[in-house]
C-alpha cells in the first residue's frame, strides 16, 4: 500500500488503523539499519542511547513505524531527545510541531515519524545517523537488551519504513545493550591518617610516588607531572608523596623528593 498525506498524519497521530496492507520488495530493506547504541554505565548512573539508521537510500525515508522495548527491572526511559536526521527542516505534518512523535508506556517505546512533504523527498530522511535519544536513568546492575521492533498498529507487519515510491519494507533491527554496574570508587587521603616518620602501614613508603617500592627519578617525573597537569595522585600514592604530613599533596613534597634523590637530605 502507498504511503500518502492521509497515512502521514495517521502515523503521526499513533492511529491504529491499517496503513500498510502490503510489504514491498524492495532492495533497500536489505541495507537499511535501525540500532539501538551498546554502553556500559555506572549503577544509579543517568545515561543516553542513542537510536540509529544506516543505509538510508539516497531517494530517502519518508515515515518510520516501529517501538523500542527495554528491560524496566534495570533501567527508565525518562524522556526522547530528537536526533539530528530527524530534523530534515520538512513542514510538519497539520497539528504537530515535529515530524517525530514518541510515546513511552510499560517498558516501551513507540516511535513514528512521517513526512509533511509526501511529493517532495528532498524533505526526507536522506543520510545515516541518530534519530534519536533515549534519556534513561539505571535501576540494578546487569546487563538491560534495548530492542528494536514492530510498531504499535495491531496491523503492523514489523518494523515498516516508507521508501521510494511509498512502498513499504522491513529493515534489519539490531539490539543494544546497555551493562550496569557498581559506580566507581574513589579512594581519597584521609588528612587524619597522614603517615609519620615511622610508616603506618606496611605499603607507606614516603616518597614511592609511583609504589614500586623505591623512591627514586621516575617518582620526581610522576609527581611533577601531576603538579602541573593538575591530576592530584590518589590513594597510596597520595599517602606517599605528602612526605612533609602537612595534609596535601605540592610543590614543598616535590622539592624534598627531589632533595633526598640527589641525596642532599638522607631521609624524608
């Protein structure tokens, strides 16, 4: 069945009226693309996915029906971000201030876009790139599918794209996943835990800027480095390099490092 201005505008408005009565087949289906982005994010971390379309043919897309489905023990889809090739500056459909309507309900997606210029295809969707965002908040810790399927129409016969000539085909879908973890873990000195002259623990070893169990050139260039890029050492290393226990890591550490290598102090 073609796709028309009446099709258009009851895409755009999620009507589940029968639109496509016939798949098409068209050569195009076999190289368009529609991929949900694969990420690994932190636990209770705020995220984005990116959706995706590949080999778009140069004639173009002229509407796009299908869903996203999502693991909601895992992670929340809390909004849609148009995509850049979403934007095509075609007129919208009557009613609508976007060609792209979306709407998310029970673990799902719902995605539509449709041309307001069916006689014109240089309003189309003509090149690869993101359609869209999800704007997504984790729940868990795993490993959440994020797929790409059929639409909303009971009569849906699959992912439909409208092509050249209006006609409909079924592109290749492909999966995201997205794996959530533990957050990162940053160790910080505790200034009431300094080390003394005599070492806390076995690992303090004042100076072992690098802890690879001496104090020499290589722990002057790692510090230095760290000064001037701005990139405070952390956890042991921190603790070793305060050889002066005043609390921070600087410029009077550096120095005294400096001092006992060349070996104009004995010991710091």
């Amino acid at each position: 069945m073609k796709f028309n201005k009446a099709a258009a505008c009851l895409i755009a408005t999620a009507c589940t009226a029968s639109l496509f009565s016939t798949v098409a087949s068209v050569s195009a289906a076999d190289a368009i693309t529609i991929s949900a982005e694969t990420k690994a994010v932190e636990k209770d971390a705020e995220f984005t996915v990116d959706i995706s379309l590949a080999g778009v043919p140069s004639s173009g897309i002229a509407g796009l029906d299908f869903a996203i489905k999502y693991d909601t023990s895992l992670m929340e889809v809390t909004g849609v971000t148009e995509g850049a090739v979403s934007k095509t500056n075609d007129k919208q459909v009557e009613g609508f201030s976007s060609n792209l309507a979306t709407n998310i309900n029970n673990g799902a997606v719902s995605v539509l876009w449709a041309t307001g210029s069916v006689s014109d295809n240089s309003k189309w969707i003509k090149s690869d790139g993101v359609l869209l965002t999800l704007n997504c908040k984790a729940k868990g810790t795993g490993d959440a599918k994020v797929e790409i399927t059929k639409g909303v129409r009971k009569d849906a016969t699959g992912i439909d794209v409208a092509v050249e000539g209006l006609e409909v085909v079924n592109p290749t879908a492909k999966a995201g996943t997205i794996s959530i973890g533990k957050p990162v873990e940053t160790t910080t000195p505790d200034p009431t835990q300094n080390p003394t002259t005599n070492p806390t623990s076995d690992k303090t070893l004042l100076g072992d800027v690098d802890c690879d169990g001496k104090v020499d050139i290589t722990d002057i260039t790692t510090l230095a480095i760290s000064l001037v890029d701005k990139k405070p050492v952390t956890g042991q290393a921190a603790i070793n390099a305060d050889v002066d226990k005043d609390g921070s890591v600087a410029l009077t550490d550096l120095a005294r490092i400096k001092q006992f290598v060349s070996k104009v102090i004995d010991k710091l």
